[in-house]
C-alpha cells in the first residue's frame, strides 16, 4: 500500500535534463530487495504518445510520499543526445518523517538527484550551484550554533 502526499505537496519548476539510459531506468522503479530497505519508488507508465511519466518515491514501512519527478520524454528518434528528456517539475513534502524542518527546494532536488542515482542506477550529475547551497547551509547551520554559544 502506498500513501500518496497527505496534504498537497510544494512544487517547483525543475528543468533538469537527462539521458534516454536514465529516462529509461527511472521507468522502471525501484522495489525493495529487503524489509530492512524502506525505500520504494513508482513510475507512472505513458498515458500519451508523447512517453510522459511521474516518478513516486516512497518511505517508510508505510509507504509515504516524500518526492514526485514529473518528466517529460524526448523525440523517440534522438535516443542517443545527453539531453534526451526534462524533468519538468519536482513535488515534495514538506516535513519528512523524523524531522522538524521544512525542505528548502535546493535540498528536495539534491534528494531527487540522490534517489535517482543511488535506488534507480541513474548518472545524475549534481546540478551546478547545488553543492554552493549546501556548503552556504552548513555555513549557516555554523553560524546558528556559533551564535547560541555565546548567548
């Protein structure tokens, strides 16, 4: 049984590309080789001719929605370009199970990058800027400490 986002999850504009291979790969999903694993991701099969899909992630023994990748296919004869399809829009909760703080969007598209590449054998490159906005939210998470250290 999978839940599906339990209130209406935040959205953002991706642009992202990727490979036919990876396109591919996502399509296929991800189910757990153990109970131990508590991650499991759905794919959407093409509705149109067009090979559209949504890829789900799913966590937890329960199955609830953390992340979606709407992508949005390629020209079927141009299989072979590096940037053969989009993913188009990114969909996440905003609170994970376990923890206290909101997602930042910079962080929802690292972990889309990391479930694609570790769960799904996908050859996502970090986006440039996105390892900038993290080392600034380290900084930021420094400072923070710095600060109530002297209070």
């Amino acid at each position: 049984m999978v839940i599906p986002f339990e209130t209406p999850p935040v959205t953002a504009q991706w642009g992202r590309t990727i490979t036919y291979e990876d396109y591919n790969k996502m399509l296929q999903g991800y189910q757990p080789d153990s109970i131990d694993d508590k991650w499991f991701v759905k794919t959407n099969k093409p509705k149109d001719a067009q090979g559209n899909i949504v890829v789900h992630a799913y966590w937890g023994w329960s199955s609830h929605e953390l992340i979606a990748l709407t992508v949005t296919a390629g020209d079927p004869s141009k299989t072979d370009t590096k940037e053969w399809a989009t993913i188009t829009q990114i969909a996440w909760r905003k609170v994970w199970p376990g923890s206290e703080e909101e997602m930042s969007e910079a962080k929802a598209k690292r972990n889309g990058v990391g479930f694609c590449n570790h769960l799904l054998k996908c050859s996502l490159e970090e986006e440039d800027g996105e390892e900038d906005e993290e080392e600034d939210e380290k900084e930021d998470n420094h400072d923070d400490k710095d600060e109530r250290k002297t209070d």
